[in-house]
C-alpha cells in the first residue's frame, strides 16, 4: 500500500522565482493537505483540496496556490519566491467520504530553500 | 485564534523512565486531538489519537484527553532512546474538514 509520494525531495530556488511542489496521496484517500513547516516550528495549514477543489485555505498570501486533480494527486505553487518561504512542505492526504477520524498521513516532504 | 500549546522543553529522560508530554488548546470545539512524532529532518509520523475524554492505551504510548480542562498528554513509559524525536500535539474542530493546528512540539531526548 503505497504512502503520500512528494517530490521534488529538496530544491533550492532564488528570490522571485516560482516553485511547484507535487504529491500523490495515500492509496484510497480523496482529499490532500499542505502544510509549511519553518525550521523549529510545528505544520501550518496553507490549504485543502478536495473534489478539485479549494476547500479551506489558511493564512497564506494568494502567492500560493494549489490544484487538486481527478485522481485525486496534487500541486502546490508559489510565485515570486521569498527568503522567508524557505521551509518543509508537507502534503498530507486523508479520507473525507465515509468515516472521517481527521487522521493525516505525511508525505517525507519537499524541502524548499530560497537563496 | 485557535492555539494549540505544547511544554516548551526540551525534554530529556533516562532510558526506562516514563516521558510526560502535555499539550492545551483554546477551541473548546476541537473534537480530535493527534500526536505525531517527528524525527529530525523527517515528516510528522501519527502514533496516536484521541476523542473522548479519558486514557487511550497503545503499547508503551498512554493518550489522555480531558476536554473541561482542554488539556491532552502524552505518556511513553519504558523510553528508549529510538522515541528521540520531536513531539507535535495537533487538534481538529468539529466540521468534516480535515484542517489540523499544530503546536510547536515538544522535543524528547532519552539517553542510555
């Protein structure tokens, strides 16, 4: 049974640049979350996709944004890149339909770097 | 602004002694309440989760939730120095959406 899948693993990007972040969710899981982790701190919750759509976004600049497709995988953009969005990225998938727990499961993460 | 607070740390115990974690949060509607253990430059792994009021038990790991006091802990008895990690509280509201808040988490050292 495959996990949440994210790549890329590390990258490293310059100020102004545009980053996009890809996950694949947990085998039987229909919605996905993002997460910025900054170094020392806990998860952030930027937004949730589910059904293809946005469902609930956090407090994050429209500088992110994200897209939810039919088989359910999902990206994760952010333009004009900022030194201060260096951070873990996390995905994280879950199961809306049916009995909801709230349960997530972690994909290992992106770890983006803004020089 | 909903706030989860966990005891700063860190945290550091002997082998075979039990660990304390403790966590508030300040939405009295939180239903769910999570803990993750995070090894360094690692995701957050779930190891348990709690709905009710009360001790959940799951090998060697003890949750306790008592929502009047809005309080949730984290008991590892017989730590081992592979529990080393961070330990990251998170709770959910009540609603179907999935959005969990975070703490800073709790980092636990356990030396032989």
């Amino acid at each position: 049974d495959a996990g949440v899948t994210q790549s890329p693993t590390h990258l490293i990007k310059t100020r102004g640049q545009q980053v996009t972040l890809r996950c694949s969710p947990k085998s039987g899981h229909d919605t996905v979350s993002w997460y910025q982790q900054a170094l020392g701190q806990g998860p952030q919750f930027i937004f949730q996709y589910y059904e293809e759509e946005e469902r609930q976004r956090g407090n994050f600049p429209d500088r992110f944004s994200g897209h939810q497709f039919p088989n359910y995988s999902s990206e994760l953009n952010v333009n004009a890149l900022l030194l201060g969005d260096s951070a873990l990225y996390l995905c994280a998938s879950s199961l809306t339909s049916g009995t909801n727990t709230g349960e997530l499961f972690f994909g290992e993460g992106s770890r983006l770097t803004v020089l | 602004q909903k706030e989860v607070e966990q005891n700063s740390g860190p945290l550091s115990v002997p082998e075979g002694a039990i660990a304390s974690l403790n966590c508030t949060y300040s939405d009295r509607g939180s239903q769910s309440f999570f803990w993750y253990r995070q090894y360094s430059g690692k995701s957050p792994e779930l190891i348990m989760s709690i709905y009710s009021n009360g001790d959940k038990e799951d090998g060697r790991f003890t949750a306790q939730l008592n929502k009047a006091s809005q309080y949730v802990s984290l008991l590892i008895r017989d730590s081992q120095p592979s529990d080393s990690a961070t330990y990251l509280c998170a709770s959910k509201g009540g609603s179907t959406l999935g959005r969990l808040y975070f703490g800073r988490g709790t980092q636990l050292t356990v030396w032989p």
